[in-house]
C-alpha cells in the first residue's frame, strides 16, 4: 500500500515550493525591472520619485506653493500626486509623465479614501462600532472600486491611531481606544483596500497612518506635543501598526507629532531602525503633509537642508508636499550628510510598488471612465452603505420608546441635522457630495410614504445662543404624537484640525432636547457626531438616545430602518463617552491604583464632583431585544506556558425578538512585574440569535496572549492569577478565575 501521506506530503511540498517560487520569482522579476530602470535614472531623477506634490483639488493641509507641477512633471521632477481625481483627469496627468518625461516612468496618484470615495460611509469611528470586520472589509473594498475607477491607486488610509482623548477631532478617523480591536479593525480595512493582488484594476495601496503616537496628543490639540512611556508606546500604539505590517500593508506615513522630543518624521529609531530594520517593512514610508518641513517649527531643524537630512537619516522615503528633498538632497549628498544608497533604497521601494500596481505596464489601467461610471454611486454600492449605518449605531438607551410605530399620524423632526445633507457625509469625504445623502427627513419619508404626517423645524443651530428656533419646534412637538430630534456636530467639527475643547452638545441643542423632554411625549434622540460626547443631563432626560454618528450617504434610510424597527440595532460603543471632559482621558482599560475609589472613602482616588466611570463604556450597546449570560465556565483552573485555555459563556436571547450580540472577554493579570489595567480586551465574536435561542461562545486564551512589556521591557507573560471575565461590555461583565504556571 504505497503510504499516501507520504504522497500528499510531497505534493504539499511540490506545490508550496512552486508557489514560494512563484512568489519569490515575480519579486526576483520585479527587482530586476527596478534596476533596469534605476540604471537608466540621473541622480535628479532620482530625487524626483522622492517627492509628491498636491494638484488641483482639494488642499488637505495648509496652503501650498503655487507651482506649475505639470512642468515639473514633464522635467522628471514629480514621482507622485496627491488630490488628483477622476478617470479623464488622472489619464491626462499620467500623459505628461509617460509621455513628456525623459524615462517615462508612470506617476503613483494617492488620495484620502478613508471612509469611502463617492459612496461615503459612516466615519469610522462609527464604522468601528458595528464591530463586524467583514462589513468593514467590504466597505473597504467598495471604496477601493470606486477610487480606482477614478484613477486613484493608493489611499491614505487606514487610519490607525489609538485615542483616549474625544477631544482629538481625529478621533473619528480611527477605531476607537482599544489596540487590539484597533488591530483587528485595520487589518481588515488594508485587506479590503488591497484585496489579493495590486496588479488588479480594482485594488490600490493602502496606508498605514498616522505612524506613531499622533492619538496621544496633549490637551487632545491635534498637532501638539506627544510625550509618553515606551512601553505605553509599545503596549497601546504601535501594536495597530505592527498588524498592519502582518497584513501585507504596502505604504506607511510617518505623523507630524513629536514623540519625547523627537518628531516622528525624523525619528531614526523608529522609522529606520523599528519600521524597516526590526519589523522588515519592505513598502515605502510618506511623510505627511509638510512634516519634513515642518521639523523647521519643531525647533529640531535650522532649515530645509537639515529637515532633509534628518528625514532621510530617519529612513523617509517620499516628501509629502514639503518640497524639501527636491531642493536639497543633492546638497546632502554632495556634502556627504547622506548617501546615494539611502536615494536608491527609497527609490528602489517606490519603483517596486509601482511596477506591483502594474503602471509600468499599463500606466492608463486606472483611468477607465467606463468604469468609473458604473461603479460610483452604484445602488449595489449604496445599499451596503445603509447596511453598514445599520451595524455602526448604537443604541444608548431606550425606555419604551423605540421602536416607533408605523401607524404614527404625526412625527415632529427637530434639530440641525435632520435635513442637513452636507453634515452626513463627515468631514475627509474625498468625492462624496451631499445632494447625493438620503437624510432623515428622507429616509421616514421613504419608510413611511404617506402613511404618517412629518413637519420639521430646525430648532437651534451648532453654533451661537439664539433660541428663536426653539418656539416654532416646541410648538410642531406639541401637536406630534412621537418627537424625533435629530442633534449632534456639525461635519466640521470633528476631523483634522478640529479639536474642541468642549465635548457637549454644540449650540443650545441641549436646551433644545431638555424643552422638548418636558413635554412628556414620545422622544427619541438620535445623535450624529465624530466623536463620544459628553450628554450626562440629555442620558437623564430622553428616554431614548440611539448614537448614529455621521453616517454617510444612506445614513437617513439606516436610522429610519432603526427607529422603525426594521434593523434591530446591534453596535457597541469602541471609545468610551465621558460623562464630562474633564474626565478625559477615560478609557477601560485603566490601572487600579494605590487606592482605588471606594464609595464614601475621601482618600481614595475620586473625583468630588463627578464619578470617575465614563457615562457610557467601551463595547456598550443595547438592542431591541435582551440577552442573559451565563458565568464564564474554564476547562482548567491553570494552564502552563504551551498550553490553551478553553472559556466557555452561553447567551440567550431572553426577549422577543431576533437580534445580534457582541460577545466580548477581557483578561486581567493580578499581579505584575508592573502594573497591569484592570481589563484588557482579548476577544470579541459577533452572533444572532432568535428568540429563546442560546449559543454557546467559546474563547481561547494562551500564554502569548498574556504577555506584555515586563519591568525589564522583555514581551512576554509572566506566571500568576488572572480574572477572565465575558459579557456584554467591559462593564457588564462576570469572571472566572485562572492562573498560568511554569
Ligand atoms: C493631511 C493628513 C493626512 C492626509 C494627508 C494628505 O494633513 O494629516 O492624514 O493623508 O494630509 O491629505
């Protein structure tokens, strides 16, 4: 009997090794092209693939030199675009590269796809909430069909960083506060930016931004100063950026913050020596927007020629609208502050990625109006765009009010966002338009037909204190059977460069939602913002809050399938809302202290005028119908270092209706070499369940998921009891004990 495992064994063998083969012989092929290329190139040519310049749309960061970059192009002197859209438009740029350049060597365009190109999806924040990493992925790689139908082959996104501060506008551009879901969500958003292979039409390099520490900013004041321990940087902020090296991510940008005095984009240590060196980046690094430049105001640099020097010392390989190594590598090099081999090497990863995008090949493949037209705005497209503002919002609370009859004859639609199409789409939209949004007022509308009347009145405004609004909406309440108010920030109020120091309602919507509260109707609040708010008196006040974030072109048909019943809400808070900002930063995973709060006890640490939990937690979410579960059950009482821990919780969906649930476990190590935070996430599994259903979720734990950066900052675990503790938030939670032995 001839073994047939020894067969498949050399099969698996053969076809691996042919693969690996492949693998390594179309890298081989491609490195050889490169040099084919480079050895044709002048050293200014060179230079040139180094720096990209921003054209004629929209300016993404402050004002630039007004230069004619067509002739630049033409000179050799461009290697990339930014802000440049469309299939004919991208096609024509592309021309003078290809065809008016001496070599001919193809542009790469990049834009800031970040939360979809033309059909816009909630912010992701608010994506992030849906806690559902296929629909993430999926509306990743519907932006990525749309935005290179329009020419664009890389994207500025995802964005990665970790915030614990709502006052950080960019806070909305990212996953929320916790690292290792933040891994999670980034590594899915790069799979569906970059799909299988570059070589596609319909897949563009991702971006792994903004590396590193930019979310810690002090005061939550976007650009300012980042101070914090290695191993806060080790254990919270890196860790999304070394998943998205794991990912195959093809791009990285460096951040315009210092980090403990060094700013990024000039870090050696972090750049060359941890990104490329001890983590093996082989993609290329982007600074961003003039940050090369910018190590001029940083006070690290006397001018352009230093930024230069320090940028390329610390392994930045492209310079983002910062004209600084055009204009002076030639100078470093020949002063001998660096080396042709540093221009190579960072000549030589952006080749690479271009002839990976196949535009050596076919330089016009992304410029197919063609496509470009049916792919935008497609009704595919826009029906997963509702799906996705239905598994991003979060139901905050709701006390017999929702869902809402159909059979309503009047509903009164109050507050500045119910109809104000430009504040869905948020704010880095990229070709998003608002005429394009289905707002609220449309989306009953769409729910309801004629069946219920709907009046509206605006109420009050984002802005200023004028109440003249408030009688005409008072008085449209009155005479409604139900009131929903529609409240929250404006677009331009979270993003970049739009830090608040106030996390409140804007405006007097507050007052506005407090009048309409007396008047002891049915109310529904519906908040669309970018970042958590703090709403203490409105949570005490509305007897239903439902978080809906800014959420994109179909947001208005996705909280009328809510409110209505239609999609059972099943999203969960990833970034805690503080109760004021002056407990900020909040997030769950805190450490104890010396002296933990204990009510009634002054000397234990406490705030004297508000609480010290946040007034609604990281992973809370309701749904229309409820869930028990059962105590966390351990298939051992200890584990050694190789082995799994099985944890085990059943949930039941104890209510009347079908629903999802995102079951999550936390992990706590007791006691540390260091201090270790009372929870930390280590698993999440999103389920259905119908009603009376119960579903056993099963989690496994093992040592590495214990490790972290001991007081020797060595990554490992170390033995010890742990809690584990499963539920429904990382507050509503029961525990089981465990202890991991040598
Ligand atoms: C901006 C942002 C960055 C963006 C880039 C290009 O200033 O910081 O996230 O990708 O410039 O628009």
């Amino acid at each position: 009997m001839i073994n047939m495992r020894r067969i498949w064994f050399v099969l698996i063998a053969m076809f691996t090794s042919l693969g690996v083969l492949a693998q390594s012989s179309k890298h081989d092929e491609i490195a050889q092209k490169v040099d084919s290329v480079m050895n044709r190139m002048t050293l200014e040519e060179k230079i040139g693939q180094l720096n990209q310049l921003t054209g004629d749309g929209e300016v993404t960061g402050p004002v630039t030199l007004n230069q004619d970059y067509q002739q630049q192009i033409r000179q050799g002197m461009v290697g990339s675009m930014l802000n440049v859209n469309g299939a004919e438009y991208t096609r024509k740029i592309q021309k003078i590269a290809v065809e008016e350049s001496r070599l001919g060597i193809p542009l790469i365009f990049g834009y800031d796809v970040i939360h979809g190109y033309k059909t816009i999806f909630p912010v992701p924040l608010g994506e992030s909430s849906s806690w559902d990493l296929e629909a993430i992925e999926k509306a990743s790689r519907i932006a990525a069909r749309e935005a290179t139908a329009a020419g664009q082959h890389w994207t500025f996104a995802p964005m990665m960083d970790i915030s614990r501060d709502a006052r950080w506008g960019r806070v909305m551009e990212g996953a929320g506060e916790d690292p290792y879901y933040g891994s999670k969500v980034a590594r899915a958003r790069i799979r569906g930016f970059q799909g299988e292979d570059f070589s596609k039409a319909n897949t563009m390099l991702a971006c792994a931004k903004h590396y590193v520490g930019y979310g810690a900013a002090r005061g939550g004041r976007d650009y300012n100063t980042v101070d914090m321990s290695m191993r806060r940087l080790h254990e919270t902020f890196l860790p999304p950026f070394k998943a998205a090296i794991d990912e195959g991510v093809a791009t990285f940008m460096s951040s315009f913050n210092e980090l403990n005095g060094v700013p990024v984009t000039g870090s050696k240590e972090l750049v060359q020596d941890l990104l490329k060196d001890q983590w093996g980046f082989d993609g290329f690094i982007v600074s961003d927007w003039g940050s090369i430049q910018e190590m001029i105001p940083h006070g690290v640099a006397a001018d352009k020629y230093e930024a230069g020097d320090l940028a390329m010392n610390a392994g930045i390989d492209m310079d983002m609208e910062g004209h600084v190594y055009i204009e002076e590598l030639k100078n470093l090099l020949n002063d001998g502050r660096i080396s042709e081999a540093q221009i190579n090497e960072a000549v030589r990863r952006i080749l690479t990625k271009k002839f990976e995008l196949g535009l050596f090949e076919d330089p016009y493949k992304y410029c197919d109006p063609e496509r470009e037209e049916q792919e935008l705005l497609s009704e595919e497209n826009r029906a997963f765009a509702r799906k996705s503002a239905q598994k991003s919002m979060v139901l905050l609370k709701n006390e017999g009010v929702l869902p809402l009859s159909k059979d309503l004859g009047n509903i009164a639609l109050v507050g500045p966002l119910v109809q104000a199409d430009e504040e869905y789409i948020g704010t880095w939209s990229a070709r998003g338009e608002g005429r394009h949004v289905v707002n609220v007022m449309e989306g009953f509308r769409n729910k309801l037909g004629d069946q219920a009347s709907l009046t509206y009145a605006k109420g009050a405004s984002f802005t200023g204190q004028s109440k003249e609004g408030f009688d005409e909406a008072l008085q449209k309440a009155r005479q409604a059977d139900a009131v929903v108010a529609v409240v929250g920030e404006s677009a331009m109020m979270s993003g970049e460069a739009l830090s608040r120091m106030n996390i409140g309602l804007p405006g007097l919507q507050q007052e506005l939602v407090l009048e309409l509260a007396k008047l002891d109707k049915p109310l529904v609040v519906v908040l669309m913002n970018g970042r958590p708010l703090a709403i203490p008196e409105v949570d005490e006040k509305a007897p239903a809050i439902l978080e809906a974030w800014l959420p994109g072109t179909e947001g208005g048909n996705a909280v009328a399938d809510i409110i209505f019943g239609d999609y059972n809400p099943s999203g969960k808070l990833t970034a805690s809302f503080p109760y004021d900002v002056g407990q900020v930063p909040v997030q769950y995973e805190h450490k104890n202290t010396g002296r933990p709060k204990v009510e009634g006890q002054r000397y234990t640490s406490q705030y004297i005028d508000g609480p010290n939990k946040p007034l609604y937690p990281f992973g809370y979410g309701l749904s229309y119908t409820s869930f028990e579960y059962s105590r966390p059950v351990l298939n051992k009482q200890q584990i050694n270092f190789d082995e799994t821990l099985r944890v085990q919780v059943d949930v039941k969906n104890t209510g009347e209706r079908a629903g999802e649930e995102v079951v999550q476990m936390y992990v706590r190590d007791l006691v540390g070499s260091v201090t270790r935070p009372v929870k930390e996430l280590k698993g999440f599994e999103k389920i259905a369940l119908e009603p009376g259903q119960t579903k056993t979720v099963t989690f496994k734990l093992r040592a590495d998921d214990l490790a972290f950066y001991t007081r020797d900052m060595e990554y490992k675990a170390e033995p010890g009891e742990f809690k584990v503790f499963t539920g429904s938030s990382s507050e509503d939670v029961q525990s089981a004990s465990f202890k991991l032995r040598r």
